[in-house]
C-alpha cells in the first residue's frame, strides 16, 4: 500500500446519493471525471476484471464466441434500421474531419448482423452466438448514482443467429441459463421479469433486476409467481357493463374543485348517490401530454385514466417509445383555444374531435362505465357520462400507475411492488435487423430465409455497483471472496521493526502459497488505527492483523463480513487462510 495508486476518503462525495456511490469513491475504486462519467481506478479494475471473468466463462460454456467492435460507429447501418432517427437525443452524435457522420455506439445490433452477412451465407454456418465486452455511451438527461446509471458505461453484448424460430428459442433459453448462473455466482438477490423491448425492438423480453430499494426499476411479483417491470404489467380490463338504465349524462356546475379530492367532496355533497359515496375511481382524469417524435415533431395526445390513478411516466414512456414525453404547457394551450384547462373533456378529445387530439384511455374504461369527467366549460363537469355510448376513444394505453394489491394479469394474486436495479436484458428480436440489413442464408432446400436473432446484455460495470449496493455495512464495502479485488488484506499494525519484518514475511509466504494480498506497510507514516479503518472501507474479505501478538509467534485472521476473530500461529497462517477461502 505504500507503493500503490490509493487514496481513501473519511467523508462521502457531495453528489453521492446510494451507497454503492458513495463506498465506491470513498474506498478508491473509482473517480469522478464528470456527470455520469468515472474513472476506474486499480482496486476498481480489479473487480471490475473479476466480473468479466465470471462472465467470459458463462459465455463460453454455451458456445459463444468472443468479439469486438469499435465504439466509434458510421451512420450508415443505423440509418437503414432507423435507428439513427429513433434513439433521438440519447446518443452521442459527432462528425469527422470530413464531415461524416458518426456516432458513439449504444449498443451494436447493426454490427453483429453486418458482420454475420458478411461472412456466413448457409444453414450450415448456424446456429451461432457471438458476444463482446465493450464500453458503450448513451447521452442520459439525468446521470445519477454513480456507475450506476452514467453516460460512458461497459456492457456484454451478445447475439444469437438461428434459421428458424426454433432454433432462437433454443438460444434463448441457453444464454438464459446462463444468465441465471452469471447473477447467482455474482451473488446478489434477483428476480426474472417480464420486460418491454422499448427501442430495441424484438418479441418476448426478460429482465434479470438485482433486487435493492435504491433500484430504478420497479416491478411487480404476486404470490402465484408472476413477475414483470412495472413497464410490462398488462391491466385486467373488467366486463362490459349494461347501460340501457343509465340516466343521461348532464353537465352540472361544479366551481372551485381543482383537484380529483374537491371534486369528490362536491360531489358528495351537491349530487349525493343513493347506492354509496362517490369516490375518486368515478371520475375519468383527462391528462394532456406532448409526444415529441425522433423526427423532432410535437404531438399533443391525451391520456384519459380513473382518477384515483395518475399517469406513470415511465409506463407510458414505454408503450411512446421511441417518442419522448414532455409536460403539456401554456404554450400547448395557446395553440390549443378549444381546451378548458382543469375541465377538459371526451367532447373535445379524438382525432374526429373539434380539437383534434388523439384520445387513449385505460383499460379499464371499458364499454357501459360510467364516468365523471370534464364538460370542457369552467367550472363544470359531466355526471353519467358513459363509456360506448357517449364517448370512445382512439384506443386504449398502458399508462396509469400499478398498486400492490392490483391483480396480477395471469390471476396469480396481488401483486406486491419492489424496486430493483436493471443487470440483464434478453429479447428475442426476431427478424427486424437481418430484414432491414439482408441477413439471409440458404437453407437446406437451397432457399433463401431470413436469419432469426435474440440479443442478450448484461451490465458489467453496474455489475460492480450492484454488488457494492448490498455488499456493505456502516464500516465500509464487504466484498463475495469471487470478486474481492484481493484474497487478504496483511496489515502490520505496529511502530516495532520486528512487527514490520514478521509482517513481511507472512506476506512473502502468503505470495508464495499464490494467494492475491494488500500489504499495508505503511509502517510508521499511518496510525494503526487509520490502517484498521481503511482495510474495513475497502472491504477484503479477510483481514490478516500482525502487531502485538509476534512476540508469541501469532497473528490476528479476521473476518470482514462477520467480524469473528482467531489467534493463529504465525507458523500456521498460510494453511489457515487457505482453509478459509476453500
């Protein structure tokens, strides 16, 4: 340690907001450069290498084979997939010196399938998986988390070729299987869940979420086994419901109620129900949101959800993907006169409407519902309006907010909500990029076909991250033994040349047993105190303490994680560290 490039910190960077971040700088393993971007430093790399590993090895064993593309990309294939357009202002986008567009890569589905066409053109050439480790860049509007969720980040990429679909699903559960091995060797709790596709295209999608309260993600699990991001949840729409009896809807005066709670109480109070009380699920909220488009074009669209529910953005994000979502604004309603702002209603919605606006409402509002919703009049709304007979819609969306307690879609029970960190995503992407960019083979008629991909990632610098999130304690980082950045962390605790030359030699010996050792030797310009300190932050799994005891010939192994000491024989050391890590 006296000669290595570390420096630990005693308090916690201003911007650190999980625990991952804050260990993870504090402990010297990586470095700010700026937002959403780090520096790996050599502890970092160490575990960092560690993760890799385990991964190579998951990878090879089913057969995938290793390459690796540039980070800088031409334009050119992500135009003929549409890409270029679509990831709109999430990417980094630049030019070279002779004015050609480039791009720095998120991800490389064009690349693998060029170099596929490129090479092979039989039946007999597949199935073929191939993968790399590579560092990919996406322009995130709010880096946060440290490595975490950055700009400049490094993933494994793979990518199955088959001639037919069930061939894909064949290489779909293989790189599932190991997937479930990779995050189990890893070591940290995770679910599999039913996942959306979003700009990556494709049919049936998971995603592998290391489950942590400082996730991201949230999704859902029901005691039946059904698991899926909160993105892909599919509502239970119930029955249509009879509406000969209904009275006729009728617009009454309902002033000074500008939230879904005023509006109730009014209700209750002026329009009294015989059957029970009115409740924030009669009313139908009508939210006005504007879609911009990759092509840069703004949409003005509105989202009609019951109004004990409120619009999830990034449920809806999903089912816009690959527009973005921004907020409707006076501006908006400027150029929109036939809105009655906090009024608004389905009389005024519909692409067949006076304004124009395409209209999508939840599941939920299903035929013969009886809503009370906007009139589009200030300070009035409409009673008995229902669903089917006074209004439709352009079509229904996945937007409003999933509740524990909702019912999960395959009628497994409740649904429970938790939050967890995104390690892996897989998707069975189908034909969409060999159709666009001509991956066909003969097959064994001697027929062209059109190759069927999956495409497989897992997050291996938030890997680290990950395991930092539970790895942990109020001392400082625990790392599993398969990823700690050293076997054992030698600390000469202790002024005395004989403690110093004692240390040393364990050191010597542990070296020649092969085993991996931090040796703090910083006799002398560190207290023992800040050594102890430091080995705990780090976080090695076990910590090897030479001080007092040499003058009877022991040594102190102690045990990161659960903290349980042993006096061992200097003699002994070597063969009692080995019996630990075995």
């Amino acid at each position: 340690m006296s000669r290595m490039f570390l420096r630990t910190l005693r308090d916690d960077p201003a911007d650190a907001e999980v625990p991952s971040h804050r260990l993870l700088v504090r402990a010297g393993y990586v470095r700010r450069v700026a937002p959403g971007i780090y520096s790996w430093l050599p502890l970092g790399l160490k575990v960092l290498a560690k993760v890799e590993r385990i991964i190579r090895e998951e990878m090879e064993s089913i057969g995938s084979q290793e390459v690796r593309f540039p980070a800088l990309l031409p334009r050119e294939p992500y135009e003929i997939s549409g890409r270029w357009t679509d990831y709109g202002p999430n990417v980094f986008r630049l030019k070279d010196r002779k004015g050609n567009d480039m791009m720095l890569g998120p991800t490389h589905e064009e690349f693998f399938t060029l170099l596929v066409k490129d090479l092979y053109s039989s039946y007999k050439d597949l199935p073929l998986s191939l993968y790399q480790i590579q560092t990919k860049y996406r322009d995130e509007a709010r880096p946060r988390a440290g490595i975490l969720r950055g700009r400049e980040f490094i993933m494994k990429d793979s990518y199955s070729f088959d001639v037919d679909d069930a061939g894909l699903e064949a290489s779909y559960q293989a790189h599932r299987e190991a997937y479930v091995r990779i995050f189990e060797r890893l070591g940290f709790e995770y679910v599999i869940v039913k996942a959306t596709s979003g700009a990556m295209g494709g049919s049936a999608s998971e995603e592998f979420l290391a489950v942590s309260e400082t996730g991201e993600d949230t999704f859902v699990r029901s005691p039946g086994g059904y698991a899926a991001n909160v993105e892909a949840v599919t509502t239970v729409a119930p029955a249509p419901v009879p509406y000969g009896d209904a009275p006729a809807a009728h617009a009454e005066q309902t002033p000074d109620t500008p939230t879904i709670d005023t509006l109730v109480d009014h209700l209750n109070e002026k329009f009294p129900r015989d059957d029970r009380p009115w409740a924030a699920g009669d009313t139908l909220k009508n939210v006005l949101v504007i879609l911009r488009h990759p092509d840069g074009t703004r949409e003005p669209v509105a989202i009609g959800v019951p109004g004990d529910r409120e619009v999830d953005a990034k449920r809806l994000e999903a089912q816009v993907a690959p527009a973005e979502v921004e907020p409707f604004e006076e501006k908006d309603f400027a150029a929109n006169p036939g809105l009655v702002k906090g009024y608004i209603g389905p009389a005024v919605l519909g692409t067949e409407s006076s304004t124009g606006i395409r209209y999508l409402t939840d599941p939920r509002v299903v035929e013969g519902t009886r809503w009370v919703t906007g009139a589009n009049v200030q300070g009035s709304h409409v009673i008995d309006l229902v669903a089917g007979r006074d209004f439709t819609s352009d079509g229904t969306i996945e937007a409003a907010e999933v509740r524990a307690g909702d019912e999960a879609p395959d009628g497994s029970g409740p649904l429970e909500l938790a939050r967890g960190i995104e390690m892996g995503h897989i998707f069975q992407l189908g034909r969409l990029y060999a159709e666009a960019l001509g991956l066909k083979v003969l097959d064994e008629n001697g027929k062209l076909v059109t190759v069927t991909m999956g495409s497989y990632g897992v997050g291996v610098s938030r890997a680290v991250a990950a395991v930092a999130e539970y790895a942990h304690d109020e001392l400082g980082l625990v790392w599993p033994r398969e990823l700690a950045p050293f076997d054992v962390h030698l600390v000469a605790a202790g002024k005395d040349e004989a403690v110093l030359a004692a240390a040393e030699d364990v050191y010597a010996e542990l070296i020649g047993a092969g085993l991996d050792v931090l040796f703090d030797d910083r006799v002398g310009k560190v207290s023992p105190g800040v050594k102890f300190k430091d080995a705990e932050l780090i976080g090695v799994p076990t910590i090897v303490v030479v001080g007092k005891g040499v003058v009877d010939g022991v040594v102190e192994v102690k045990d990161r994680k659960s903290g349980d000491r042993a006096d061992v024989a200097i003699a002994d050391v070597v063969g009692h560290v080995q019996g630990v890590l075995s």
